[in-house]
C-alpha cells in the first residue's frame, strides 16, 4: 500500500488569541452587530411588503 503524501498543512497548528481592540464576548449580553443586521433585515423586508401591496392595490384598481 502506497502511504499517504504529506502536505506542509500537516504541521500547521491554528491558535486564536483575543484581540485587545475587541471587546470580551459575554453570552448574557446581545451583539450589536447582530442587532443591527436583524434591523437592516426588518426595514427592508417592510420596504419589500409595503411595495408589494401597492403593487397588488394597483392592479386591483386598473381599468377595464
């Protein structure tokens, strides 16, 4: 049986230190990124809606 080729990924060990820009993460407390994404989110899915049903009142209202 043929051994397996090694890769230089093989030694490559990966260790992710806090920085000191971000702040600590604390679970009890909600992330203001997210809380601006769920809010970007919501505008624009009420900007979506509130298109949408003046499409559809248009198209109702059309002359025959």
């Amino acid at each position: 049986m043929a051994r397996p080729k090694r890769t230089a990924e093989d030694g490559i060990q990966v260790v992710l230190e806090p920085s000191d820009r971000s702040p600590a993460y604390d679970p009890s407390k909600r992330d203001p990124r997210i809380v601006d994404l769920v809010r970007l989110l919501a505008r624009q899915a009420a900007r979506e809606f509130v298109e949408a049903e003046w499409e559809r009142e248009r198209r109702d209202h059309l002359p025959d």
